[in-house]
C-alpha cells in the first residue's frame, strides 16, 4: 500500500508545541487547507524494513511528517443545505 495516501501535507500547526521530534516542534493541532483539523495522537509506527506501517493506523489516523500519527477531529465546518 503507498504511503502517501496516508501522508498530510501543507498543514498550519495551531495551538501549543508539545514537545519535539526528530528536530522538529509537535504541534497539538494541525489543519489542512480544508479546515479539517487533527489533534496529535503519537509516533508513527515503522515496519521491519523502516517505512511507516501505514497498514497499522486505526481509522481517522494520518501521518505526518517526519513521523507523527494525528488522528482526525469531527468536521465542525457548516454544512450547506441541499
């Protein structure tokens, strides 16, 4: 399975850092440039071979970069009626 269908990107951090990873500040939340927002959720899991084990992330979960799981929030954007 490509991991790249599993991979955010161009995403805005919001909120607080709450740590760091391979150099790089974690954001608690992140949004896409849809809106949709993610909350950290942990690292990202590797498979023998050292590629992200995509095949382990529950349903919601995405990751991003360098290797970082964030689980999608509701989407809370207003709906348009039909």
């Amino acid at each position: 399975m490509p991991t790249e269908y599993f991979v955010l990107a161009n995403l805005r951090p919001e909120g607080t850092v709450i740590g760091h990873f391979a150099g790089q500040p974690i954001a608690e939340t992140v949004i896409d440039g849809n809106g949709l927002r993610y909350r950290y959720a942990g690292v990202a899991p590797r498979d023998a071979d050292g590629r992200f084990d995509v095949e382990a992330l529950r349903a919601g979960e995405w990751i991003v970069k360098p290797g970082l799981v964030y689980l999608m929030e509701e989407d809370e954007r207003p709906r348009k009626k039909a």
